[in-house]
C-alpha cells in the first residue's frame, strides 16, 4: 500500500495544530487540542498520539498509509534525533521528544523548530514555492525566522540557526531583548517592538492620533493606521522599522543570495504598506546582484504554514 | 586505473596558482603562472592547459589517473555551469570558462568563487577540519567569505552568497565601499579599512606614534603594533573594528550556527591581538547557546587554500 498520509503536529505553548495531510499537500483535516504543559508537558505526546489515532479511525485511514508524522516546536531541535534541547513555552529541556511519540504511535517521526517548519511549509505550496534559497521571516509578538539554502533547512550545530530575530541592529545604546541582549531585531520589527518604539516617538511628537489610545491598549496595526493617515510619530516608527528590518534582510541575503524573501506574521498584515518601503529599504542596503536576483511575498499558508511544513519533512525524508 | 590525482587552479588578477593534488590532500606539486588579462582574459584557459599538461607529463602522471580540474575565480560563479557572470579583475564576463578549459584538457572541471574554495581547503584540511557548519573571512585588501551550511558551499541563486565583506555595519554615514554602497564591513575590517581609520584616529588624537610614518606607507600592521604598543590613536581603531567585525560575524552565526569560525588573510596576521578582543565582541553579540557551540581558528593553509578547495571540489563532485 502506497504511503501517501502524511500526519503533522506543530505545538504552541497554548494548543497543539494536528492535520492529516495528503501527499499533494491536500489537507484532509485540520483542528486543534490544547497544550498540556503540567510536569514540563510530559503528556502531550500521548495527547498527540490519541488525538491522531481516533481522527485516523474516524476517516477510515488505513495506518500502512500513513508515511509518518512531522512536528514542530518552538525552541532548540535536533532534527536528525527528533531531541528537543529546550522549548521554554512548552516546558520541555532535554526531552527526547521524537523516540517518545515515535514508540507511542508506530509511525517514523521527524521534528524541527516551528519557524523552519513554516519556512518549508511556504516553499512547498505557499509563497516561496519550489525556491531552492529562501528566507522566511515572521513577524508576531516577537520575530521568528527560517532559512532554506541548497534545498534545505538550516539548522546548524546546535539547533539555533535562523534565529533572525537576535541579529543586532542597534550596537551601542539598544532595547533589552527577552534573550538578554539588546538591540536586536525583535526589539524594533515585532509587533511588540514597534509599539515599544511608538509610544516613545509619541513623547518627541505634539498632536500624534496615537495619544487618544490608551498606552495599554495600543497595537502595532494602531501604528500602521496611524501612519497611513499621516501621523508623523507614526509614520517614523514605520520608517525606522523598514530601514533596519530591510537592512537586516539584505545583510542576510549577502550571505545567502535567496530568490524568495517571505514575510508572515501578524505585522505583516500591514500588506504593501510594509513591504514597499522594507523593498526600498532592501535595494539600498543589499548588492545589486543580490537585490536583482530577490522576490519579496507575503507569506500565503497563515496559520497551516507549520502542519505543512511538518507534513513536507515527511515527505522529504519517505 | 584509479582517480586519484585532482588539478587545480586557484586564478587571481596577477596569477594563477597551479597544484596537482592527491586524494589525501598531499600536494605533489604547485606551481604559479601569469594571468594574461590581455583580451578580456581569453587566454587563460589555454595556458592553464599547456601548464598542466607539461607538468603532468613531467611527473610521469598517467591522465588517465586525474579525476578532473577544480578551478576558483574572484567573482560570481554558476558552479554547476561553471559559467562565470563576471570576474572584473580578470576581465571576464559572461564567460563559459569551466565548458572551454573542459574542452581543451578533456578532464571535468568544477569551477567556484575562490573565497568559497578557501573556505573549502581550510575545511577539508586546515582550521575549520570536518565542520559540517563553517564561516570563513579573509581579510586582506578587501573582506571575501565562504558560508558552509549542511556540510556545502553556499553559492545562492545567482553565485552572490557569502559577500560577507558587504554587510552593512554602519546604516548612515559609513565611508562608501568599492561596491557602490556605504558603510560594509569591508570599509571597516580590510587592510585598507583598518588605515582608512587610522589615518581619521590620528587626527582626532595627539602625540600618536603612527604620525611618524608617512601616510602613504601606512600599513595595517603598523596599526596593530602601534596598539600593541599602547597607543591610543591605533588602539581605538582596533577595538572598533574587533567590535564590528565580532558583531558582523555573531549576526551571521545567528543565522546559520557554525561551529567553527575561520579568520585568514593578511590582517589575520595579528595572531591573538586580532582573534582575542573579536572572540569578546562575538560573545557580546551572539545568543548565548550559538557562542558555545562556536570555536574560532586561524586560517592554516595560506595561499594554498584555494588549490586544496579546488582540489576538494573535485573530490567531492567525484
């Protein structure tokens, strides 16, 4: 029987995304259980297991089709090993989580970091289709990124490549990161930074719109809404963001001359009103051969970039 | 008959570096020919060719016994054409050089940007020895990089990855590059950056003992010694540029986790002067976890990097 299921779990630190994924990357069913993460989330492979085991049965799925399960989490993965070092939201250190679910299931698994995932899930089937160098950046509460290079997910030594968000942007003078850096560039691009960085352009600015919000309330689309009214304190927000945001993309892209640069996230709703001046901000900093051989997208799959991201780490490795 | 000589050829602006290597690395002869950039370059194939089978015959080596040529060339290289896009200090553009010296010697060539196959060499066989993840730098003249990422060279879509030299490090008010932008690293960390600042520090301090040397013969060594030697004017130089340069280096190590960091080239002659204060700043700059996976070397193959890279891309490609 030909092996053409593919069974995806990408874990958050609230609920766990579960899809039974076709090899054409169809999705037959997604949905979603929470994330228990009592006793450093010891149970959430067996969570994992059930959950997948009653939707196989209820689909009428044969397991001999099922080719294996790909998963993802947030934090320091082995991919050959499936060995979790760290994923802080989740609770787990030095869990072996890939032998675990492996044993419970029956099925190969195979696992990576979320951001990597979501990467592979917009170059199989989303905006950074079929590129064979690609950078995916995702832009939230804080900035996550994944980096594609001769076809494959970089992972380096120890887990921690594509980790954008901790490049640093500002030497001397920056914004304490939850890394315990400063001045990197999930400090200015998320969506928490740049609400950090308006409510300070609001002080050196008379009359911005943004004083009507209370400081508590404000958001990074407030931000965006604001500047595209033409707010001044807004607007320079938006302005330094790009510039370094581009700036960090294009000294990326001088070390691995990507064809696709793809842009998710919550922040990246902001559309063209992002990407125009990040493509500005881009061209100024990057090489011209560099910057000639480069497309920018918005990232396509949502919220399915990491089941299909997950589901395409099976097919990789049938 | 066994394949177990490899040729190469590492081409620069004023020589060709010529060697017939062994499958262990062992180098049985290396030699140097002029570049004749005369003509857009047109006849270097040929006389590579002549070079190497006059000595082939000299050595009394079987052809039969060669595997193929690997070739560098400072520019941006199609590797798996071995079409060269533009090589401007030999003159070369748009140039089928790896298909011509195929044609002529009869032997398979590889051809690659020569700071990849320095990278190469010193991973095969020098300071970066069996890293699967590896970053290189030469700094001489200018800045030039090698990335090894999943054990291969990046090249990127268009042969433009690992340009480290032309990372942006100063956003607004760097001194302009020779590649049309401001503010690269190579500005900065090359020989010529390094009395570019000098000669600024000098200015803006008094009593320097680098004011003794005539300012067209300053070199980037006379810097380090003058710091070596305590004084200010050259030691705040170094420190900038270990500190941008460490900088520089933890952002790209955030984004592919090597484990082993390889610094050559002319300026790497400083020893512990240069690598001590650039480990400091790297630590300061990389996420915590990516530093400890990290070892800093010297380059150890010198001028024979590129050959031995040559050589490994041969035996690789095999």
């Amino acid at each position: 029987m030909e092996k053409d299921i593919f069974l995806a779990a990408d874990i958050g630190g609230t609920t766990v995304k579960l899809a039974i994924i076709k090899a054409n990357g169809e999705i037959v069913k997604k949905w979603e259980i929470r994330t228990d993460r009592e006793n450093g989330g010891e149970r959430i492979p067996e969570d994992i297991h059930h959950a997948l085991e009653a939707s196989l049965e209820e689909l009428h799925i044969d397991k001999k089709q099922v080719a294996g399960i790909g998963a993802g989490a947030p934090g320091f993965v082995d991919p050959n090993s499936g060995f979790i070092h760290e994923a802080v939201n989740i609770g787990w250190k030095n869990y072996n989580f890939g032998a675990i679910l492996s044993e419970l299931t029956g099925f190969p698994v195979w696992v990576d970091n979320d951001a990597n995932l979501a990467a592979l899930g917009e170059k199989w089937l989303g905006a950074g289709e079929g590129a064979r160098e690609l950078i995916a950046i995702t832009l939230g509460t804080g900035v996550g990124g994944g980096i594609i290079a001769n076809g494959e997910i970089l992972n380096g030594v120890n887990g921690t490549a594509g980790e954008i968000g901790h490049i640093t942007v500002v030497p001397e003078g920056g914004a304490p990161c939850n890394c315990g850096k400063t001045g990197c560039l999930e400090t200015l691009a998320s969506a928490t930074g740049i609400v950090r960085l308006a409510k300070k352009s609001i002080e050196n600015t008379h009359g911005s719109i943004l004083r009507n919000i209370p400081s508590d309330q404000l958001t990074a689309k407030d931000v965006f809404e604001a500047a595209q009214q033409g707010d001044e304190a807004a607007g320079t927000v938006i302005e330094k963001v790009t510039d370094l945001l581009g700036m960090t993309i294009a000294n990326l892209a001088i070390a691995i001359n990507p064809e696709k640069i793809v842009i998710g996230g919550g922040v990246s709703q902001a559309g063209s009103q992002l990407l125009d001046p990040l493509k500005a901000a881009y061209k100024k900093y990057a090489l011209r051969r560099t910057y000639e051989a480069t497309s920018f997208g918005l990232a396509k799959l949502g919220n399915d970039a990491g089941v299909i991201g997950a589901a395409f780490l099976v097919k990789a490795n049938q």
